[in-house]
C-alpha cells in the first residue's frame, strides 16, 4: 500500500518545521561567521601591507575595510531579525494590532 501525503504524521511534519528552522539559523550564523573571518583577514593583511612591505598607504586603506564588513554584516542579520518579526506580525493579525497600537502612542 502507498502511503498519501495527508496519511503523515504530524510529528514528522513538526519535526520538519524545526529542522528548516535549524538551517536558516546555521547559514544566518554562517554569514556572520564569514565577515568575522573576512574582517580578520582583513586586518591581517592591512598589517602585512603596513609593517611587513612598508606600504603604509595600502595598508591604511584595506585597514578601513573590517568596519565596513562588520557593519554591512550587522545591517543584514538586522535585515533578517525584521523579516523574521514581519512575518510572525502578520501571520497574527491581532499581534499586530497590538503592536501598531503600542507604535502610535
């Protein structure tokens, strides 16, 4: 006998749901990961430029490049903690209410 899809279980579809859940928090935790170590990378090759080759223009200008890094990678997981905030709003229309009326006082 084939099993039908509404047949499942709703453990497994739970279980699922929070799976889904654990991959979208590893590749948000996974982009943080990758400016962390873009901004150390950075860093370290500012210091190369500056004190090993001596070029300290060069070096002075990819030092710059970790604040930028760090600040573009804040501004998306904000990004990511207003979607994720939009969505759980609207999925209950009197939590948003709630909300909007908190807002306008």
């Amino acid at each position: 006998m084939a099993l039908l899809k509404s047949d499942a279980d709703p453990l497994q579809e739970t279980a699922e749901a929070a799976s889904s859940e654990e991959v979208q928090q590893t590749a948000e935790a996974r982009g943080a990961d990758i400016a962390l170590i873009a901004s150390a990378a950075s860093v370290l090759l500012a210091w190369h430029q500056f004190y090993l080759k001596g070029n300290k223009t060069r070096g002075l200008f990819i030092g710059l490049w970790p604040p930028t890094i760090l600040a573009f990678g804040s501004y998306l997981n904000q990004q990511a903690i207003l979607d994720k905030l939009e969505q759980s709003l609207l999925s209950t229309p009197s939590s948003f209410e709630s909300v909007r009326k908190l807002l306008s006082e």
